[in-house]
C-alpha cells in the first residue's frame, strides 16, 4: 500500500457519499476517472490548484467538489 | 471604443450561454449577434463529460468568456469559486456574482465588495454585478474594479430597466467608467434605452435563450444596442412640452 493507495474511507464528491481508496486528490481524481478531464477541484470548501492535488492529502468525511465549464448567464 | 481591462469588444453586446434549447441553438445566436464576450459558469461534472463538450463549443466559437459565480451567496464561496473558474477558464476576468436574497436575486452588496477586495488583490480583474447604489460603486471602485455591471432589473423578469434614474444618476457620477447594465433585459427597446442612457455596453441571457426565436432575438438585441449607442453619440434632442413646427413656416401660401 502507497501513499496513493490507503486504506478506504467515506468522502463526499460533489454532494454524494462516496466510500474512496485514493490517499490524496490527485489520486482521486484518478479512481473517479476525471484525471484526463477540464476540471477544477475544492477540498473542504477550499481551491486546490491543479498542481497541489498531489499534495492535498484526504481524510475521512472530507468534502470534495469537482467542477466542469458550464453554460452560465 | 470602451475598453474592458484592455480588451476592446467590437460589439457592445455581452452574451449569456444559460438556458438554450440546444448547443446550436446557442451557437447560432452567438453568431447571429456577433458577439465577443459571453458568459459562462462552473457546476458539478457528471459522468457524461458535458463539460468538456461545452468548453469544445465555446472555443470553437472564438469568443471571450467572462466565467461567473452564479448562485454563491457569501464571500468566500464566490471566491473559491472565482478561483476555481480561473484555472479552468484560463482568464483573470470573473463576473461576481454575490446574491444575498433568493427571490430578486439582489447582489448582496456588501459581500460584493469584500469578495471583490480579495479576488483584485489575487490578481483578478472583476466584473460586480451589483445595483446602482452609489455609495457602493465607489467602494467597488475604491476596491479596484474598473468595469461596474448593475441590474437593470433582476435576472430573468425581462422588466426593463427598473431605475432608470438610478442608472442614469451612476452614468453621471462615473463618467469615465465603462457601465454594464446587467441582467433584467427583455426587449431590444431595453437594450437600446441602456445605450441611450450612456452605458457602454448590455449583458443579457434570458431575453435571448427565452425567446421563440433565439437567433432572432440575438440580431435584434445586436441591432438594438448599436441603435442605442449610435443615438447617444448623435447627441439627441431634448424632450420638451409644446409643439415646434418642423416644416418652415415662412413662404406658407395664404389659401
């Protein structure tokens, strides 16, 4: 088991419980399939820059918000 | 021409991408006005990817966004979300949304201006969507926005300009700074009476997407805007009680 790959824990990704493997956001990205997409990510109510998701480590009950473009007025 | 944080739009018309039929519907309006700047959001990405297929659309349409924080209702969710919109979007420009109350959909002013203080000194350059309130402006002015972006009446009741006093009176108090009359626009005689009244340009969404005939309405809107703004410049008559003849008097046979 890495860093990427700890044991499972319950989060919340966008609104929904989420019972996740992935040690940081990077990861889970990764484990959701969203890593290759236009996205933009918030841990805990806080902007998580692309380059920092590696670093952003997850903890159980932690509230995550990925975000797409979307028409808007 | 107005510049907006240096960006000179040839049309004085600002397009909302919300609430179309259908991508080429909205394409096809966007076209039809031939807009620069449109607006778009943020919202949760599904398992489809609609994200990445409207990012697709926008780019492919060659236009400018202005990202928003549509629907945050207090400073440090409108921030995040600033930030956010930032890095997907790629601009430094953000439409700031802060409402305070649900059924006007009034920006909460005062949240308007902290939010705005933080994203400036982020290095953000802010469009506030905010009421015409003069003691406000000039917080947000104070603040570091260099575009001010009022209602003119709230999003997608399609009144009109509610104030146009007010309007007018932040017209004339700011004369030096480009004005938005944003959201509440229903008719191309709105539009073109925001024109009229010294504003530099109209942000508009629901008038368009909400019509029968988007494409349509998109061409009116265009026109109307470049009528208003055509007007003001030609320096109008002022309005006045009694009758002046138009056709000469003088050499009138006496019959």
């Amino acid at each position: 088991m890495g860093d990427k790959r700890s044991s499972h824990m319950y989060l919340t990704v966008n609104g929904k419980a989420l019972d996740a493997h992935a040690g940081n956001l990077a990861a889970l990205l990764d484990e959701l399939d969203y890593a290759d997409r236009l996205v933009a990510t918030a841990l805990n109510g806080e902007f998580v820059p692309k380059d920092e998701r590696d670093a952003a480590m997850l903890s159980e009950g932690d509230k995550v918000e990925i975000l797409a473009p979307m028409k808007g007025g | 021409m107005t510049s907006f944080y240096g960006y000179e739009p040839k049309s004085r018309l600002f397009l909302g991408t919300a609430q179309y039929p259908s991508p080429k519907v909205l394409e096809d309006a966007v076209r039809a006005a031939e807009v620069d700047i449109v607006t778009v959001s943020l919202r949760r990405e599904g398992a489809d990817g609609a994200g990445q297929a409207f990012f697709d659309l926008i780019n492919h349409l060659g236009v400018r966004v202005l990202p928003n924080t549509a629907g945050c209702h207090g400073v440090k969710e409108a921030v995040t979300t600033a930030q956010m919109a930032r890095e997907v979007f790629r601009t430094p420009w953000i439409k700031l949304e802060v409402i305070g109350e649900n059924d006007t959909l009034c920006p909460d002013v005062v949240a308007l201006v902290e939010a705005a203080r933080i994203l400036i000194e982020d290095g953000f350059e802010v469009f506030p969507y905010c009421t015409e309130d003069l003691v406000i402006a000039e917080k947000l002015l104070a603040a570091g926005c260099n575009v001010l972006m009022p209602w003119g009446a709230p999003i997608g009741t399609a009144r009109g300009l509610n104030n146009e006093y007010g309007l007018r009176s932040l017209r004339g108090h700011f004369p030096d700074v480009p004005l938005v009359v944003d959201a509440g626009i229903g008719l191309p005689s709105h539009a073109a009476r925001a024109m009229e009244l010294g504003y530099d340009a109209v942000l508009l969404n629901s008038a368009v997407a909400g019509a029968g005939d988007p494409s349509k309405m998109a061409k009116a809107m265009a026109l109307a805007v470049e009528a208003g703004s055509l007007g003001r410049e030609a320096d109008p008559l002022d309005p006045r009680d009694m009758a002046v003849p138009s056709t000469p008097v003088f050499g009138k046979a006496m019959l």
